[in-house]
C-alpha cells in the first residue's frame, strides 16, 4: 500500500465515531493528568494498559497516544501558573511562563502556550506523515558517538541559562552532573556515591529535582516572604494577543517546529531535551536575550513548540523500529506488545489502519485540545486567585502525591524536600537552577554514550572525529562554547 492509500485508510479510521471518541477522551484526560505536577503521563498510560487488553489495537493505541500528547500539552498549566512542573517537558516553560503569570498576565503566558503547542503539534504531524519512513532509516544512523556529540553541544548552552554570572551557571551544572551519577551503574553495576542508602541504588529521579527546585522552593519563598504581598497576585489578565505577540511567537513556532520534531525522531532524546534545546536556541539568537527569564513571549513559545513537536516525532521510532524515545514511549511499547502488535519496518505496510489511523489522530486531538484548552484558560487562570495558605497546602500536596506515585518511596519525600531547600538557598544566592537540570537531563545519557562510543571502537577517541554527524556537532559545540567568551573579551577590551 502506498503513502496516499495509507493516509486514505488512517483518515477513515481517525474521523469515524468511535476513533474521534477515544481521541477527545484521551486528550482530555491527559490534559487534566498533565495539569498535576508530578503525575505524568507514563502512570496513566499503564494504568490503561490492562483496560484497553481488549479493545482493538488501532482504538487502544490512537486512546493511549491522546493522554501522552494531552499531558504534554496540559503540563505547561501548572508550570505557568505554580512554578511546578506538571511533567518533565515543561520545565523550560516555567522559565518565562511564572514570570509572566507573576506580573499579571497569567491568561496571556496560557493562550501563548496553548497556540504554540497547536503549531509545534501539527506541523510534526505533517512533517510526520511526510517523512516517517525516511526519518525512520536516518534515526538508524545515530550511534553513541552521534548522541555523545548532541548531548555536549546541549552543555555548552549552559552560560544561556545564567541569570548574569557564567560561573555560578558552572556551579550550577557541575552540582547536576554530580546528582545524575549517584546510583548504580548500568553497564558495570558497582554503586557509586549511594552511602550504603539501597534508597539511592536506582539514582535520583528527575521529577524529584525538578520539583523540588522550582516547586518547593517557591513555597520556601512564600512562606519565607510570607508577609510581603505580591504585585498581581490576583491579576489574570486578558487573553488577547497584541500583533507584536503573533509576531514574537512567529519565528520559535516555526523554527522550534521543525528542530523539536527532529529531536523527537532521535531515540532517547524526547520532549524534555527538545524542549531545553528550543528554549536555549531562541535565546542565544534573540536580538534581545536579557528579557528572557523575565516573562518573554518567546521563553514561552519555544520549549512549548518544541516540546509538543518531539512527543509526535517520537512515534517515529516507536512504530518504525520499535524504540522507544522516552520513558512514555517505552511504556507504550510495552502496550503494543500486549495489544500484539509487534513494531517494526513492516507495520506500516501490514498494519497500514493502525500506523496512520494514529497519525491522522493526533492532528485531530491537537484540534481538540486548542478547543478545549482556549476557552478554559479564564477559569483555570482562576487558581492564582486562591488564598496563599490554601494554595501553598496544594502545592505542596500535588508535588508530594506525584513524586510518592513514581516510587511509591517515602525517602523520595525526603529528597523532595532537600531539594526545595536547596533551590531556595539557590534563589536566594542569585545561582540559576536551570543549568543543574539541563546538566542532571544530558549528564546521564552524555557518559553512556561516551563509554558505549569507546566499547564499540576499543578506546579509539579518533570514532568522534571520523564520523561526519558527530564531528559537526563537535565543531558547533566547540564554537557555541567559543563564541561568547570571545564577544566578552572584545566588550571588555572596548
């Protein structure tokens, strides 16, 4: 069966009742299950698992696919607006998007974040209907060396995180490298830095982090702060975007469409990093990179292009080559095979139904949620009109219940709480907290595909340099490192 065919056979199964049903079901509850800081969608997904054993495969994974891409576009809500995260790839939103929402224009900071969303999700779409099978073989071509390269160009970005000082930025980076190497080790299984705690054998996880230092953190403020009022604290503000805003967004939709697409094809790469990636991008090109980290309309509009066009790309892998690029992906594997729908190169032309009955789907869910999601942001927005007690309790509650349900440890409450003193004590001392996340996200996968690229070339460093996708990387992350501090040095002697 051809391309056109195939396209034919996924739009009758996406716009009939029963796929359009499960669609705005999904959807739903996945931007609901997104809103919820901690509680993401890989839970949910396996919760279904046994609930969709006996529905048809094409119904259960076009229901499935809905939560994901729903929490994806449903996690920026409680960034915006609580500075918490509701799933790993929207921390970057948080950056720009609490700012904004702090300074009363929480509405706007949503609608932003809602119609970049709807762009980064349909333009993957097509670009995904397009290009599935070529990107299929071309994501094939990315070895350790390649992903070892990408995850180093990603580190070099870390002085565009800093709020100032590229130092205290290092500081920063080198305290998330050290976290992310805590844990046992997965090629050789010695512990390393566990302290004889079993609690630390499985590492930590980036949910903890990433609550613990913007969401807890910003109760210790609060509390802390307790008896200065904040400047519209109650103020939504208007939905309405001004031509400047449309224009502002413009360049990350288009630009962080297409890059977070590509980064979503990558197997292991996935929303988060897309989402980081974009957000660095635009800032290092902005005519103006000092707004950033203040409320700009691009600090939102970037990861949130980008973060939703990477959850689209990396169906990609998963139902070409039966890889998963990320923890949700993974899980979704996992429900095709007890759906017995083995991936592979041959889905696509034995299982034509299901393969683009779940792409056309997803350009109908991206519809669905811009309907539901635009005109409930007046009402949503409407949280920051909570009482600070009642709020902060539910804050703290959210963050609680979603790092317990990842676990189910009482230690990680703990380390919760470690955690949001210890980015108090960062945003007390001016240290950026964005660098030690992005550092703990790529350290990780950094030292394994270092030590993978080594295995495989018997401790040849020449296979980074002989190789063409590695080597530009390597190049460009050399000049992304280069470039600035030779731009300060010609200021300073100015």
């Amino acid at each position: 069966m051809g391309t056109f065919d195939g396209i034919l056979s996924g739009l009758s199964v996406a716009f009939s009742v029963q796929g359009m049903l499960f669609v705005l079901i999904g959807v739903f509850a996945g931007t609901f299950i997104g809103m919820m800081p901690g509680l993401g969608p890989i839970s949910a997904i396996a919760i279904m698992i046994p609930l969709t054993y006996n529905m048809e495969p094409t119904v259960a994974l076009v229901l499935m696919a809905g939560v994901y891409y729903g929490a994806v576009f449903g996690g920026s809500t409680s960034s915006i607006l609580l500075n918490a995260p509701g799933i790993s790839g929207t921390v970057a939103t948080a950056f720009d998007g609490y700012p904004m929402a702090q300074n009363g224009q929480a509405g706007k900071a949503l609608a932003i974040a809602a119609i970049s969303s709807f762009a980064g999700g349909t333009v993957s779409v097509v670009l995904l209907m397009l290009f599935a099978p070529l990107l299929a073989s071309v994501a094939i071509v990315f070895g350790p060396p390649e992903y070892f390269a990408l995850m180093l160009l990603g580190l070099t970005a870390i002085a565009s995180l800093s709020d100032g000082s590229t130092i205290k930025a290092l500081i920063s980076a080198v305290l998330g490298l050290m976290f992310v190497t805590i844990g046992m080790d997965s090629q050789t299984g010695t512990t390393r830095f566990t302290f004889n705690n079993s609690n630390l054998l499985e590492g930590i996880d980036f949910l903890v982090i990433a609550l613990g230092l913007f969401a807890i953190a910003e109760i210790c403020n609060l509390i802390v702060n307790r008896k200065k009022t904040i400047k519209n604290q109650g103020n939504i503000g208007s939905l309405k975007l001004s031509k400047q805003d449309f224009k502002d967004m413009s360049g990350p939709m288009t630009r962080q469409s297409f890059l977070g697409f590509i980064l979503g094809v990558l197997p292991g790469a996935g929303a988060t990093i897309a989402s980081f990636i974009g957000y660095i991008t635009e800032k290092k090109i902005a005519k103006r990179p000092e707004e950033f980290g203040k409320g700009a309309v691009k600090g939102i509009s970037a990861p949130e292009t980008a973060n939703n066009a990477a959850t689209s790309g990396a169906f990609v892998p998963l139902l070409s080559l039966g890889i998963p690029g990320s923890g949700t992906t993974a899980v979704l594997l996992g429900a095709l095979l007890v759906l017995n729908v083995p991936p592979g190169p041959l889905l696509i032309e034995e299982q034509p139904d299901l393969f683009w009955g779940v792409i056309i789907s997803m350009y109908i869910g991206n519809v669905f949620l811009l309907i539901l999601n635009l005109p409930l942001i007046p009402y949503i927005a409407k949280v920051l009109l909570i009482p600070r007690p009642m709020l902060i309790s539910l804050v703290i509650m959210f963050s609680m219940i979603g790092v317990y349900s990842i676990s189910f440890s009482t230690f990680d409450l703990y380390l919760l709480l470690a955690f949001g003193v210890i980015g108090y004590l960062m945003k007390l001392y001016n240290f950026p907290a964005a660098p030690l996340i992005l550092a703990f996200i790529l350290g990780g996968m950094m030292e394994e595909s270092f030590r993978q690229a080594m295995t495989i070339a018997n401790d040849d460093l020449t296979v980074f340099f002989t190789r063409p996708i590695a080597l530009s990387m390597l190049i460009v992350a050399l000049l992304s490192f280069l470039v600035p501090i030779i731009r300060q040095k010609k200021t300073t002697s100015a």
